[in-house]
C-alpha cells in the first residue's frame, strides 16, 4: 500500500510486472504485420505506456515512426454518445500498417473509433495495443491484438491513468482504496 497526497493506493500491477510484460508485448508485435508501422499513441492515458512499449520494441529491432492523437469521449451512456478528435495526427496513413496504443479498453467506442478512421484513410493495416482490458465493461465487437493485463473492474490510476487530473505520475498502475489517516 502507498500513501500519495492524503489517499491510500494498492498497488494492483508493480513496475516490475508492467516491464516484463511490456518486454513480451513487444515480442509479440515483432511477429505481426510491422513493416513501415506507424504506431500512434492514444492521448492523454497512454502517454507512459507507450513511451516504454515503444522502447521496448526498439530492444527487439523494431523502428516505428510515433505520432500522437488525441480523443475525447462525450456523452457516454446517452443516445448521443461518440468521440471526438481534439488533436489529430499529421501523417499519411494511407498503405501503412499502424499500431494504435492505449490505456485501458473498456467500452471499445474510443478505440473502435480510431481504428475506423485510420482504415477510412487506407490504412492497410490496423492493430491495438492496450496496457489494460477491461472486458466486462465493453459495449461494441472490439477487441485489442495485445493486451497487457485483463484488467478486474476496479477505477485504476497510474502508469499514464488519472483520476480528476491526477496521480498520471505514478509507476505502478493502483487503485484509490481510500482516505489516509
Ligand atoms: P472506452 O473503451 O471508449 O470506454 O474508453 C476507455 C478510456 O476511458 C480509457 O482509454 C481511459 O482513458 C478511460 N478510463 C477507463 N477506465 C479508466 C480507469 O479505471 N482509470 C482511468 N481512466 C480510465
Ligand atoms: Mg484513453
């Protein structure tokens, strides 16, 4: 158990435990489709994640170009609900294989939204990379290529995750369990 800023955090996946299996993601990305691959990191949440992932590949003779968008969700639960692009990417996607990286999926509507635009803009290929599945919670067919952890359905922050704004800095992934005395 950590104690930061006045609240108490389990730690649900330690660093140690989220390199290692960074190490073995980016095994299993060598072997898929990763010729000229673009890998784009989902903004804000994977920020962190897809700084090691994309290191991690780099150990085993991976050289993808990175670029960065970023989604927001709205109205999530209403009839309305959908996604947005706050900051789009500014390379050419068309013939490319891309890797889309991201924190948690849960929903699915975030990363099914971006994998459907990338193969509107031909896009040859679209993979997902996710830290976390959250599989209990999904909504469309979705599913990630490669998954880091199956994640329980718990609220977790760190690693790149936030709750209101903060503790993105942490470098375990955690789960706010309460006030500390
Ligand atoms: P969805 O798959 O479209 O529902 O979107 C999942 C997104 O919601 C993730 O990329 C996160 O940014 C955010 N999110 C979902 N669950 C959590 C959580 O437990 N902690 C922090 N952010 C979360
Ligand atoms: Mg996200």
């Amino acid at each position: 158990m950590h104690i930061v800023r006045g609240k108490k955090i389990d730690t649900l996946y330690s660093a140690e435990q989220i390199a290692a299996r960074n190490a073995e993601l980016a095994t299993q990305i060598k072997e898929g489709p990763t010729e000229d691959l673009l890998v784009i990191s989902v903004l804000k949440g994977s920020f962190i994640f897809a700084a090691d992932l994309i290191r991690a590949m780099h150990s085993t003779g991976m050289a993808p170009e990175v670029e960065f968008i970023t989604l927001s969700s709205y109205g999530a639960g209403t009839v309305s609900q959908g996604v947005r692009i706050i900051k789009d990417i500014d390379s050419d996607v068309h013939g490319r294989d891309i890797l889309l990286i991201d924190d948690i999926l849960e929903s699915g509507r975030t990363l099914r939204f971006a994998k459907e635009l990338m193969l509107e803009r031909g896009a040859r290929n679209v993979t997902i990379a996710v830290l976390l599945d959250k599989r209990v919670k999904r909504q469309t067919e979705l599913e990630a290529d490669y998954v880091g952890f199956e994640c329980p359905d718990y609220f977790v922050v760190g690693y790149g995750m936030d709750v209101a704004y903060a503790f993105r800095e942490l470098p375990f992934v955690g789960i706010v369990t309460g006030d500390a005395e």
